[in-house]
C-alpha cells in the first residue's frame, strides 16, 4: 500500500480569501489528475509548482503534502532513491508542525520504497514506526496499511509467520473500517504468503 495525497477538501486552513489559495487547489487537482491518469511526469511536475507556491506563502502544511505527493509520483517513475529523499523532507515537515498522522503515513511510504528497492530490512524498520504511531493516534486505517506493508515486508525475507498473523491483523482492520479495497489486497497478498510457506515447508521435509 502506498499512502498518496489528501482530498481537495482537506487543503489550505489559512481561510477561503486568501489570494493564492485557488489557485493552489487547481495545480493539486490537476497534479492528482494526472497522477490517477498515470501521466507521471506531468503530475510530477505540477506538484513541484504547487511546492513552490506554498513555501512563497508560507504553508508548511501544503509542503509537506507536496513532498509526499512528489514521493509518491517518484515512486510509480520507479525513481526509488529520489522518493527517499522527497519523503525525507514531508517527514521533517510532519515532525516540525506536530502532525503525528502524516508522520506516520511518510514513515509508511518510505518503507515501500526500500521495498522496492530489495531493502526489506530496512523496510521492517519504517513499517513497525508507521504501524507504532498509527495505533498512538488511533487511526485504525492506517494501523491496517503499516500491517499489511509490514507482512509483505516480512514474507519477503522468509518471516512466513509473523507474515501471515500481520496479514490477518490487516484484513480485520480493514472490515473494521468498511476498506473493501484494503481487505481484498490483503487477503491476496495473504495467499501467495501462504503458499509460500508451503513451498519452504515442503523443501526442509526434503532435505531431512
């Protein structure tokens, strides 16, 4: 799972007068159009302008989701290294401005960049912050995406077990939340884990 952007809705808290602010929302939304079309380079670059704007005005909040925003984007261009470092920045910016949430979301997609990359204990790391501070702030969404990261992380260095509990830890959070999406992904991602462990299981009954 990757965490992307926020609704259009949750932009700019500074009051509907201020003289930029629409003009921010129309380069978030055509940088959001763009992604969902999977024109990337164009999304990328529309999401630096909308960077740009809000550090001119002072925004710290809209940086940060510009710099996840342009994570997210360097990521689908398989930019994995450049990724880190734009989530390195949200991050920072999470932390200055006391927002535990996104920090947990940027920790979340940094971990499924080193992911990508092969560098699933690097990854581990990431995701048990993310799924740390999801359950601190009782975001029971988030909770189940770190968990599932987490389980998709663990599968791949041969931590079948733990896999398949965190597998399951995310498909009851996401019936929690009504995440059909989340639930159906986990539960896929739950099978190939299964059968994995039956394949490695069957190669040890060989050897002996």
């Amino acid at each position: 799972f990757l965490y992307f952007i926020a609704t259009a809705t949750h932009l700019h808290n500074m009051g509907e007068d201020a003289a930029w602010a629409e003009e921010a929302k129309e380069l978030f939304n055509e940088g959001l159009h763009h992604y969902r079309q999977g024109q990337y380079k164009k999304s990328l670059s529309t999401f630096q302008q909308y960077r740009k704007l809000c550090a001119s005005n002072q925004d710290r909040a809209g940086e940060g989701r510009a710099y996840r925003n342009i994570g997210a984007v360097l990521q689908e261009l398989k930019q994995y290294k450049k990724a880190i470092e734009s989530y390195e920045k949200g991050l920072a910016v999470a932390r200055d401005t006391g927002n535990r949430k996104s920090e947990g979301k940027v920790l979340s997609n940094i971990g499924v960049s080193y992911d990508s990359m092969g560098q699933h204990d690097v990854a581990i790391k990431y995701h048990e912050k993310a799924k740390e501070i999801a359950a601190s702030v009782d975001n029971k969404k988030g909770l189940g995406i770190s968990s599932e990261n987490l389980a998709v992380a663990c599968g791949a260095i041969g931590q079948f077990k733990r896999s398949l509990k965190l597998h399951q830890t995310a498909i009851s959070l996401a019936q929690e939340c009504g995440d059909f999406e989340g639930e159906e992904t986990a539960q896929a991602n739950m099978e190939v884990t299964h059968d994995a462990f039956m394949k490695y299981r069957r190669a040890l009954e060989e050897r002996t």
